[in-house]
C-alpha cells in the first residue's frame, strides 16, 4: 500500500554475531580497559623518563610472542566457527581445544614475566608505570583465564551459536591485548 514505508527488516542489533548480553560485557569491558590506558598515558605525560625506564625492565620479546599467540588462539576460534557452520564438528572442537592451549601458554609467559619482576624485586609500588603494568596486564590475564573456560564450554556444548559467542568474546581479549602491547611495551 502507498505510504507504508520499507518492510521491518529487524532490529540493527539482531545481526550481531552472539548473544546481547555478550556485546554488553564487550563494549563495558573495552571501557574499562580503554579508561586504564588512558589513565596510564595521563600519568605517563607527567614522567616520561620515568616510564622509559621502567619500561625497559619488561620482556618484549616475551610479549611479542604473546601477541602471535593470542592472534593465532583467535585465528583458531574463528576457524572452529566456520568448521562447526561446515557441520565439521570434531574439528571444530579441536580448534577451539588448541585456541584454549595457546590461552594457556599466553598465561605461562606472562607468568613468566610476572616471577621475574618479583624476582627483581619490582611491584606495584615501584614506579606508578608498574602500577599500571601489574593492573592493566594483571586484569588482562584474568580475561584471558575467563576466555578459556568459556571456550572450554563452548567446546562441550558447541552449537555455531555458542562458538559464535564464545570467539566474540575471546577476539575482545585479542583486541585488548593488541592494545595493550604497543602502548605498554613500546610506547617511547
């Protein structure tokens, strides 16, 4: 009929990939961890010398590796994803069971680092960069554990919406760390 307009096509939101309340958790968690940073770099403008040095204690290398491994771990989820839409179910499960392996060798190496600094006798009340350091990737590896388990459950009960999810969120940890690594190793 004249006058009526473009047929509903849906809400916007309904074409994200995942559940609602996932992206809730996304968006809220890139504000917190957007908030962390740009409290790091406010405190950094007041002691630029400070944070280079402080800087120059941390392990790139290490972290380095970690951002492979973490882009590699999302690689993997994302793959499972489409493994699972191909009705490829236990290969879907094993990408998601080794993107799971390389969260965990992400934790040992920054475990690693983390054993290092104490060994070194650094802590959060060293330098306000450590601080920073310790709160920002500290916080970023209890998301990458939370990634792990629900990449684990999303193994076990593992419909592409699930994986759809669950890689959601695991992609979010890629992203933060992918932010992270510049800004807190490599920023001059």
């Amino acid at each position: 009929m004249p006058g009526q307009g473009p047929p509903d096509t849906g809400h916007p939101l309904e074409d994200l990939p995942g559940e609602l309340l996932i992206w809730v958790l996304i968006v809220s968690e890139l504000l917190v961890f957007g908030a962390g940073l740009a409290a790091f770099l406010g405190v950094r403008i007041t002691d630029p010398q400070g944070f280079a040095d402080a800087q120059d204690h941390l392990h790139r290398t290490g972290a380095a590796l970690n951002t492979v491994v973490l882009v590699t771990s999302g690689y993997l989820a994302a793959r499972a994803l489409h493994l699972r839409q191909s009705a490829r179910r236990g290969a879907a499960r094993w990408h998601l069971v080794l993107a799971m392996a390389l969260g965990a060798v992400f934790l040992i190496i920054k475990g690693i680092e983390f054993i290092d600094k104490a060994a070194q006798g650094i802590g959060v009340e060293t330098h306000p960069f450590f601080m920073f350091y310790y709160l920002l990737t500290g916080f970023h590896a209890a998301h990458v554990l939370a990634g792990i388990v629900i990449l684990g459950l999303v193994a076990i009960w593992d419909d592409a919406h699930n994986i759809e999810t669950g890689a959601a969120f695991w992609h979010m940890v890629d992203l933060v760390w992918v932010l992270l690594f510049p800004v807190i190793y490599l920023l001059a």
